[in-house]
C-alpha cells in the first residue's frame, strides 16, 4: 500500500503512535535509525506488534520517512521539517514557560554579520568574470584561492568551531571553504572538470527571491549541514530555534538552563553528560533560562554537567550562527553564554512556501561623486545588475558601489549593453541621476567597441600553389577572402561547405583547428535590455504598479523552483549524512503480515476471556510471542496488559514480560509470572 503522507498535527495521534514518536525522537532526533530500534526503545510499555503497527501509521501520516539500503535493510527517519512540531510538544506537555529575559543583559555583545545576501552576490559577480579554474588534481589554483579567501565574508575564528572535514584541509583555509561550499550547496555554483562556475538557471531564480527567502534557505543549509550529524546537536540547534518564538525578537536565550531542561528531558544524550544525577521525572520550569547562571565558558564551574567537548560543540555552533549574520551572541556579568536571534528562525524552518516572502521593491541612491547607496530595501536582481557595472566600495546593510570607467567598460565587454546601464539608473534612482554622471556613463560607454576584436576562422594553405587553386575554385567563389600568399578568412557557418569543397580537389583541411583560445568569460543574465526587473513590470513610484509576483512570473516562462537547499547536493564539505544515498520507500507493508498464519489460531483467543488449562495457556503466551502481541490477564479483580518475552519449562512451566503501562513514563521491570498467578486472559491482537 502506499504512503498517503496525510499532515496533521501531534495532536492528532493515538497515544501509541504519541509514545513510539516520542521516543524515536527523544533519542535520535532527525538521524536515521535501523527498523527494529524502535522495538528496544519501547520494550515494556508496548508489545512488538503494538510498536509496528504504531509505525505503520507514523509512515502513513508523514511523521516518519523509510529508505532502503542496496542490501535491503530498512531505515526510518524523521523528517527535519516535523523537528519543530515535537519540540513544541515536549514544551507543552511539560508544562514549562519561556519568558524574556529582563535582567542581568549580556555585558560583551557579539553582533551578527550584516548583509550575507549581498556578500554571497558579489562573490557571484567576481566568480563569473574571474572563474575558478582546477589544477589537473582537481585542486584550486592558488592565485585563484587567493582571490577567494579576499571574497569571502566569513573569518576563520568563527567557524573553526563547527569542526568541519573537508578535502585539501592543509590548503583551503576554512572561511573560504563554508562560502564555496554555500554556494555549491544552494545549487548557485557547479564544479566540472577544471573550474567551477555560475549556475545561470539558479542565480536567475535566487536574485528573483526576497532577502528573507534567501536567508531562510541560507539557514535551512546551515543546520543540516554545518552542524553534527549527531542527535544531541541537532537536538541542541533545533531547541535554540524553538526557544525564539518564546522569548521575543529581542529576548536573550541563556545556554545554561537551556541545556539543563535538555538533559532533564532526555534530549542529551548519556555520553554528553558526565557525572550528573538525572531525574528526568522533575522538569526543569523554562523560565529559569532567563534567570540561571550557569557557566559554560572554558572556565566552567565545576557543577556543570555537560562534557567539555559537547560544550566546544555548542559554542561552536553558537559563534557560527553570528557569522551567518543569524544573531548575536554575548556574556553575562556571570560569564553565562547567551543568544539572540535576528529572524524568525521557526517560521523559516517550518516555510517550505517560496511565496513567503515579498521581494524587495526600493530604490538606491546615485550621489554626485559616481557612488551609489544601496539601502536593503532595494531587490536583489537589481543589485545583480550593479555589482555587473559597478565597482563595490563597501558592504553591509547599506551598500556602497561606485560607477567608473573602467567597471562600465567591463561590464559591455562582457555582455551588457549600455543602453541597460542607463535604464537601470533611471528607474531605480530615487533622486534622479546627476547630470554629470549620466553623461560620463553615456561617454564611457559611447567609447567601448568603436574598435574591436573580432573572431573569425582562417583557412590557411600549405604553399601558394594550393592557396591559388582554392581561389579559383568556382565552389568557392565568395566565400574565401584572400588576406595573404597562402590565408583565407572564411565565414564560420559556411566552413562545412568549404570543407566539403576542398576535399575534391586534394585540399581536405585537419580537422582540429590551431591556435583555439580558452573560452572568454560573460556576466550571466545582463544580455538583455528589457525587464530590468523581472519581478516588477512598472516604475516603483507608480501608484497603479502591478502586482505582479515572482511565482506568477516563472509559471508564465514555463519554469520551476529550483530547490536551494537541496539534500546531498555536492560540496566542499563533508557532512557524514547518507540518508540521500539511500532509495526511499514510498509503499507499506500490509498489516496482517504481522500476524502471520492467523486462521489458525482459535478464534475464542482473541475475542473471549476465558480461562484455559495450564497447556493450553502456554500455547496462548508463545502464539503472543510469535507475533510479539500482548496478553491481557485477570489478577484478581484487576484487568492489566502482559507483555510476554519468554517462556520457561518446568513444572510449572513459567512466562517472563513486563506490566505494560501505555504510557510514556518509566515501565515496570520484567518480572515472571506461573499459570496460577492469574484467572481468565486474552491475546490482545488489533483484528479482534
């Protein structure tokens, strides 16, 4: 049967698939598990067949995903995107609170980067016209790599911390690396043979998404991989995300009591922790993130409870976010490690809508002196175009480029026409452009191409004798100028003819050609004159401006969303995730095949409570663990579940399980039970 992927809230679920959910959760997170994992993590509370089938409809409702190795063995996983759902659930169901913090405010204030959208585009921009060529090893030339590492908006402090692994680690230094890598994995760059370049359908798509998409994609990419793939971190990342729709845009997030609550509830693993007396049964009130003082500072104070290289982790992971330009993080007066997030991390991670944000509708500023100011209001296929024809000053909310003479003639020379230059600054110029500078951009670009080079093929003969018989070929006549004793220029599209013709005659040309240079390097999407701004058909002051959206556009030109945040998709970085090797399963088992041979069990086992002699209750108790069902027994005037796990011989022969409880608390110990010790029972089986 195939998976129907029906969304619902947690809400929705029976309390079986509630306690199988939560605790796959609980201990791995979004991480893959093998099949019968979840069997271990419920034994006691539900019997086999009840896990199963639990599974079952946790797959048919979309809250658990399946893969299948090449061998056969089947993995489940949850998806990333019902993450924030079930840390939301565990809030609630521990009935905790989040409040802002009003007190003792970071005294050392780390701020976020600024302006990584713009950064990333004018890594782009220089990328196009620079290229990235490879060694024959598939290295990054160095000259290249410095050039690079001048780009890049990332320092090396700040990421150090993540502890990525990556090739040439001894060559690439970090910071470079993440923003290769960033670019690879949201699809805006492709490694070939020997260079990587722009993906022109991507970028088209990107610069056409608002500065919220993009930072939400950016995000999404950051913490699936950047992060460990290790359940306790993404535990951790996933929380830090949870915790901002409680404390506000402005709250602070205290570490400390954060990673307390974790570890009480079970979302910290046992090897994170070292030395700490756990009573996952007292949950922590999470308002005392915003009061606590817990260390977890190098100097750690000696209460803490958390491992040294789990904390490295989390600052790590905390610094990174800042360089992301995600948030702020700082230090108490108490050296107590805090967080502030600049956007909304959980609406990103739940958006999966490319319609989410409103692309950008500003307009930039063109001062006296050729320089522009770029405020983050202004979209950024516009800004596409002046990193093309400008010359970048500064970077950061507001950016700063100039126009000279030597950027516009770059950028005509590399595919823009001049006539897009000034209709660029007409339009989005929101004081009008300068005499002045209008007319120098119009003279500058006036003055490139009144000569130029130019391509053509030549033909050249081996001695004057042959150059003399392809003249006076009458095949020939027009398509051959002579410019010397034995050289023709020849029309490109007209060579095959030629060919064709000279072979008569004894002439048939070699077939590779002499002398080809190496490709010449274009700006992507500048070429064409009209739509400055795809997304925008009407000058920004029209009060009638159309509405026209950026998913109306594309649908219209027949195209798709591109998937930015693709998982898998190849970079620099090695993320230890394998789930997108694997063929995912989109079918289900048939229920009954849990119960296997089920017409010949008695019917009165599963619908009747009776009591049956000792020989026959025993055959009941190893039917219910073959199918690994549950046995419901009478103790005296009490009804309880009993979940069977072997059967021993003797006189009397005895059975060993535990009392079942349904719920998602501790469960009884095994214990072991003789036929005397109960009345009447049932097999406890869903067909009944």
């Amino acid at each position: 049967m195939g998976v129907t992927n029906r969304e619902g809230g947690w809400k929705e679920l029976a309390s079986d698939e509630l306690l199988v959910l939560r605790r796959c959760f609980i201990r791995h997170a979004g991480q893959p598990m093998r099949e019968e994992e979840p069997l271990s993590l419920t034994r006691g509370a539900l019997s086999g067949a009840e896990t199963k089938l639990a599974l079952h409809r946790l797959r048919d409702r979309g809250w658990l995903e399946a893969v299948t190795k090449s061998w056969g063995e089947r993995m489940l996983y949850i998806p990333v995107h019902r993450l924030p759902d079930l840390y939301e659930m565990l809030l609630e169901q521990s009935q905790s609170t989040m409040k802002t913090m009003d007190t003792d405010q970071p005294l050392t204030v780390h701020e976020a980067l600024t302006g990584l959208e713009a950064e990333l585009l004018h890594a782009l921009s220089r990328i196009a016209v620079q290229g990235v060529p490879l060694t024959a090893k598939g290295i990054i030339h160095k000259r290249s790599l410095q050039k690079l590492n001048e780009l890049t908006p990332f320092q090396p402090e700040d990421l150090t911390g993540l502890g990525l692994q990556y090739a040439y680690a001894e060559l690439y230094p970090v910071q470079t690396v993440v923003m290769m890598d960033l670019l690879l994995s949201l699809g805006l760059l492709v490694k070939e043979a020997a260079t990587f370049h722009v993906q022109e359908a991507g970028l088209a798509v990107w610069i056409r998404l608002s500065a919220w998409q993009m930072r939400k994609h950016i995000l999404v990419t950051l913490m699936e991989r950047y992060g460990k793939a290790e359940a306790s971190m993404q535990h951790f990342r996933y929380m830090l995300c949870v915790a901002s729709s409680h404390v506000g845009p402005e709250g602070w997030i205290h570490i400390g009591p954060l990673l307390q609550w974790m570890t009480q509830t079970g979302l910290i693993s046992q090897e994170s922790v070292s030395g700490l007396d756990r009573k996952s049964g007292d949950p922590l009130d999470l308002s005392a993130i915003h009061a606590s003082h817990v260390r977890i500072e190098d100097n750690t104070s000696s209460h803490s409870s958390l491992n040294g290289q789990y904390m490295d982790m989390v600052r790590g992971w905390v610094t990174a976010l800042t360089a992301f330009g995600m948030g702020d993080w700082g230090l108490t007066a108490s050296g107590e490690l805090c967080f502030r997030w600049n956007v909304q991390a959980l609406d990103m991670l739940r958006s999966d809508d490319e319609m989410d944000g409103v692309q950008e509708r500003g307009t930039f500023y063109v001062q006296p002196d050729f320089e522009i100011l770029v405020p983050p209001d202004v979209a950024y296929d516009v800004r596409w175009k002046l990193e093309c024809f400008c010359e970048r000053v500064t970077g950061d909310r507001m950016v700063v480029y100039r126009i000279t003479r030597e950027s516009v003639t770059e950028a005509i020379e590399l595919g823009m026409e001049a006539k897009a230059i000034s209709a660029l600054l007409d339009r989005y110029s929101r004081t009008g452009v300068p005499d002045h500078v209008r007319v120098a951009v119009e003279q500058w670009a006036g003055d490139v191409g009144r000569t130029a080079f130019a391509t053509v093929t030549l033909l050249r003969c081996g001695t004057r004798e042959d150059a003399d018989s392809a003249a006076r070929h009458p095949g020939l006549a027009g398509l051959l100028e002579r410019i010397g004793e034995r050289d023709f220029i020849i029309p490109a599209r007209s060579a095959a003819k030629i060919r064709r013709t000279l072979a008569t005659i004894g002439l048939s040309p070699r077939r590779e050609m002499e002398g080809v240079d190496e490709p010449v390097h274009r700006y992507p999407l500048v070429a064409k004159t009209e739509e400055v701004c795809p997304v925008c058909s009407n000058s920004p002051f029209d009060a009638d401006d159309t509405e026209t959206t950026v998913g109306e556009t594309l649908t219209n030109s027949t195209q798709e969303w591109p998937m930015f945040s693709q998982e898998g998709r190849a970079g620099l970085v090695y993320t230890g995730r394998t789930l997108h090797f694997y063929e995912r399963e989109h079918t289900l088992p048939d229920p009954s095949d849990y119960f296997p041979e089920k017409s010949a069990v008695p019917a009165s086992w599963t619908k009747e409570w009776r009591s049956y002699h000792a020989s026959t209750a025993r055959e009941l108790m190893e039917q219910a663990i073959r199918w690994q069902a549950a046995v419901g027994l009478r103790i005296g005037e009490k009804e309880v579940k009993w979940i069977p796990e072997a059967v021993a011989p003797g006189e009397p022969w005895s059975v060993t399980g535990w009392y079942a409880t349904g719920l998602d608390g501790e469960t009884f110990p095994r214990t072991t039970l003789q036929p005397g010790e109960w009345s009447d029972m049932r097999l406890l089986v869903p067909f009944t």
